[in-house]
C-alpha cells in the first residue's frame, strides 16, 4: 500500500506493508533515519515524534494510522536557515548528550513539553520526561537543558 504523510513540512509518501510501525516507515521508507529505535515496547523513547504537534512513540503506531497527517522528526526541528532550534541549542549548551543515541527522543518531548507549558518548574520538566530513558547522562543535564530554554519563543522550539 502507498502512505502518504507530510514530514517535516512535506508531502512525503512510500510504499510500505500495512503492519509497517511508523518508526521503520521514516527509516526505511522515507530515509530519515534520526528516529531512533530502541526497544519497540515504548518503554525507552528514543523514537518520540511528533504528530499533528503531539508527542508519539512512533515503535508502536503503524505508519497507515498516521497517513494524511502531519509529522515532525528531528531533522524537521531544526531552524529554516539550518540552524539549532533553540531546544537543540540549549542540548548543546548544556551538554545534553552523550552517546547521543536517546538524544532526538529527548529533544522531541523537551520541545512537545516546552510548547505545552513554555515556563515548566524542574519536576515538572522530570516528570514530563519519564516515558524518555537516557542510560547514559543521568538526565541531570538534559533538565539543565529544558530549563535553559525555558520561556522561549515556542515558534522557535520546532519549525512546525
């Protein structure tokens, strides 16, 4: 079957089974392979997206289910001339990261938090990122980073 969706601010459309998850949907299909999978239970988050400006773990929703509707990977976050949004500036600023492979995951629900409630307090920034593992950072500088670019124009966090 052929799936049609706009990534990334394009109409973008393959063939695919109808069993296909949306995560192998946009690395395979569509090439855009900064969706990461991790456990494909949605326990990890590594493969959060966002669609129709929501967050979704895209390892347990076909890609059919999401056909005609608008998604937004990671490498649709970053700014129109190319630049870091201001959440993946703030990443980098911070030290976010390590082994970098949690961090679009991170990124994705940071922006979905920040555009829901643009002055979160640190709880609620940990709280929100909860269903988002990092085994690596122990998340203390990803909060640094949310917090940073708390308050920021949230045209800025995504170019939704």
């Amino acid at each position: 079957m052929k799936v049609t969706m706009t990534v990334n601010g394009r109409p973008m459309s393959a063939e695919t089974e109808g069993r296909t998850l949306l995560s192998s949907f946009l690395r395979e299909g569509l090439g855009l392979t900064g969706t990461h999978v991790g456990c494909d239970t949605t326990q990890c988050g590594a493969c959060t997206v966002h669609v129709d400006g929501e967050p979704v773990k895209s390892c347990t929703v076909l890609a059919q289910d999401v056909a005609g509707k608008s998604v937004t990977t990671i490498e649709g976050m970053a700014n129109k001339d190319g630049s870091l949004s201001v959440i993946q500036q703030a990443f980098q600023d911070h030290h976010g990261l390590q082994c970098g492979f949690c961090t679009p995951g991170m990124v994705m629900i940071s922006a979905a938090l920040l555009n829901e409630k643009p002055n979160p307090t640190e709880e609620e920034v940990r709280h929100y990122l909860k269903g988002n593992i990092c085994r690596c950072t122990g998340y203390h500088n990803i909060v640094k980073a949310v917090m940073a670019a708390a308050g920021a124009d949230s045209r800025k966090l995504a170019a939704e």
